[in-house]
C-alpha cells in the first residue's frame, strides 16, 4: 500500500512539472501579421512597433526635411517604423492621394502639414474610421480632422514680431509687403491674419502701410518671380516679409543679385542654414525668426505616440516628449475650436548668432 501511495505521489509531482514546463508556450505563439514581432527583453509598451507616417507639404522643401528628420528620430527612439511622404506638388490633391496609400498600409497614425485646412477632411475621415489616428503640425487641418495640433508658436507671438521687425525696418512708415507660401496653408494665414489685425488695432503703426500679400507656393522659382513683381509693382517697397523659409531666402536673393541693398530690407522666418549668407553686416536681412524645425518633427512623432497610446488629443492632455520634456495639450490659440501641443516662442536670428546656428540646422 506504501508503495502504491509512493507511486501516485510522484505521478502527481511529474504532472504538475510537466504542466508548470508547459505553461510558457502560450506567450512565445507568432505575433498576428499586423502586430510587430516579441522581443526577448522585458515587456515593452503597447505602442512599440507599428507604423508612423509623416505627409509634409511637398518634396524639395529644406524646412520640411528638418521637420522629416525630428519626426524619424522620435519614431526610432520609441520602437516604431517611421514613413516619410513627399508630395511633388503642395496641393491637397497630392496629399489626399498620400493618406489614401496610407489607409491601405493600415497604418497606426498619421501626422501631415496640411496644404488646406478643409480639403483633407473626407480622406482623414477615412483613415479615422480605419482605426488611425490622425494629428496635423505646423500648417493645421482643421478641427474635424485632428486630433491635436503640433504648433511651432503661439500665432499672435508670431504676428506681432513680423509686423515689429517691419515697423524697426522701415523707421516706422511706408510700404512693406508679405510673400507668402500658398493662400490655402493655414498657418500662413492664421500670422497674417495677426498681422493685420495688429497693424488695424494699434496706433503705434498707423504710418506702415501693407501694400500686398503675395503668394510663392513655397516653390523657389514662383517665389523669385513674386518678389521681382513686387518690387517692380512698389519702387517704393521698404520691407518684405516672408513668413516661409522657402520665401525669405527667395527675396533675400533676389534684393542682393539686384543690387538693392540697403534699400528693400527682408525679414521673416528663415532657416539659419539657408539664410546666413544674406544677414551679415550691410545684407539683405538684419534679423529674422524661426524655431526648430527638428524639434516640431519630434514633438510630433511623441504626440502621434501619445494618440495611438490612448490620448484624444482634449485640453489638459499630458504628452510625454522625450527629450522635450513633457507638453501638454491647450486650446488652439488660432481660434479654430480645436487643440494644439506648443513647441515654444519664436527666436530671434540676428548677425550676432547666425553663424553658430547655421551649423545646427
């Protein structure tokens, strides 16, 4: 009787060993085809893997590159798979074609600097009801299409040192004129709009008179020939602000190759790199702003990973940035009914401080 007792005890013991071996198996099966591949590291966050797409304005655009490199670097360090698109043209059209490739992908989120507030809508509407989220940086959608925005700065910040930076530039009175990127890209028009609600509102600036707003499509040669336009249009032209990167070396170019320094000053939002070779001492541009292009392509790959985590992009949601520190979302300052993520303030580049950041980006 002992040794039968003996006997079912270690039977019992093989069981229960056998059983505990087997356990395991069940978390090392084969991910489904849409789900990325187990590590054999500690468990990673839900978000890792997946795909992250980024659509900007269009192909050829240096500002756009930069913002490129932020949001792939910022997909990278978080463990997903980072798509660049490219439109060959800045129209809606192009980047419509672009979300629709990118449904078919199925992928996890999509962050665009959108060539029309409006247009965009029924094909983010689409990727929306296919389960991706959807944010816009730099140049908005509108609220109906986003989740959030990712905003370089605070608009009426931006508005109101362009119009300054005219005021100091041309001694307070006369003409200046704006060139700007194409009439349907909403963050040019949301400056603008500042702008002219500055230039109305406060006396300071009764004697600066804008005479025209122009618009390059951000394309080079287009905004070569508006400067010479306008300069042809109004002899007596002081300022051009162009509040586009792709803009303000074009008009810096074209008042050096004229020979008008001196005489047509350039200011605006311009890349360091681009731009240095025009605002040394007696050139075409005394100063100028921006921010970081990087930066914005960064802030918008954590906040795209915040929105597939979970995140609605509503006031008071706490996106976590990595190495920008935390950010958190607020009530657009545009005015649209939506919410955006603030990068920070513009900064000032002057003859001081171009040469160092010229290096940077």
């Amino acid at each position: 009787m002992k040794k039968l007792l003996t006997l079912s005890l270690i039977v019992a013991m093989l069981v229960t060993l056998i059983a505990g071996c087997a356990a395991p198996a069940a978390t090392t099966a084969a991910p489904a085809a849409n789900e990325p591949a187990a590590t054999t590291e500690a468990a990673a966050p839900a978000v890792t893997g997946g795909t992250y797409a980024l659509i900007v304005k269009n192909t050829g655009n240096p500002y756009n590159e930069k913002e490129a490199e932020g949001f792939v670097k910022a997909v990278e360090e978080f463990g997903g798979t980072a798509i660049v698109k490219r439109p060959a043209n800045p129209t809606a059209e192009d980047q419509i074609a672009m979300i629709n490739e990118l449904v078919s992908q199925k992928v996890a989120a999509i962050a665009i600097a959108a060539n029309d507030a409006d247009a965009l809508q029924p094909a983010i509407e689409k990727a929306t009801a296919a389960g991706i989220k959807v944010i816009s940086l730099d140049s908005a959608t509108n609220p109906a299409s986003r989740l959030t925005h990712v905003q370089q700065a605070d608009p009426v910040a931006i508005g109101r040192v362009l119009v300054e930076a005219a005021f100091d530039m041309s001694g307070g009175s006369g003409e200046f004129a704006i060139l700007s990127a194409t009439s349907t890209a909403t963050n040019q028009n949301t400056w603008i709009a500042n702008m002219e609600k500055l230039l109305k509102e406060d006396a300071k600036y009764k004697d600066l008179k804008l005479v025209k707003t122009a618009y390059g499509d951000d394309l080079r040669d287009k905004s070569v020939s508006e400067t010479e336009a306008l300069l042809q249009t109004y002899p007596d032209l002081k300022v051009i602000v162009a509040p586009t990167t792709v803009g303000i070396a074009a008009a810096a170019k074209v008042v050096t190759d004229k020979g008008l320094l001196g005489k047509v000053i350039v200011t605006g939002l311009g890349l360091p790199s681009e731009m240095a070779e025009y605002m040394s001492e007696g050139g075409a541009c005394p100063y100028m702003f921006l921010w970081n292009p990087i930066d914005i392509g960064y802030l918008a790959g954590y906040t795209a990973k915040a929105m597939v985590e979970g995140a609605t992009g509503a006031v008071g949601d706490k996106i976590a940035a990595g190495t920008l520190g935390e950010r958190i979302a607020v009530t657009a300052t545009s005015g649209d009914g939506g919410t955006e993520v603030v990068l920070g303030d513009p900064f000032k580049f002057e003859t001081a401080n171009i040469a160092e950041w010229s290096k940077v980006y």
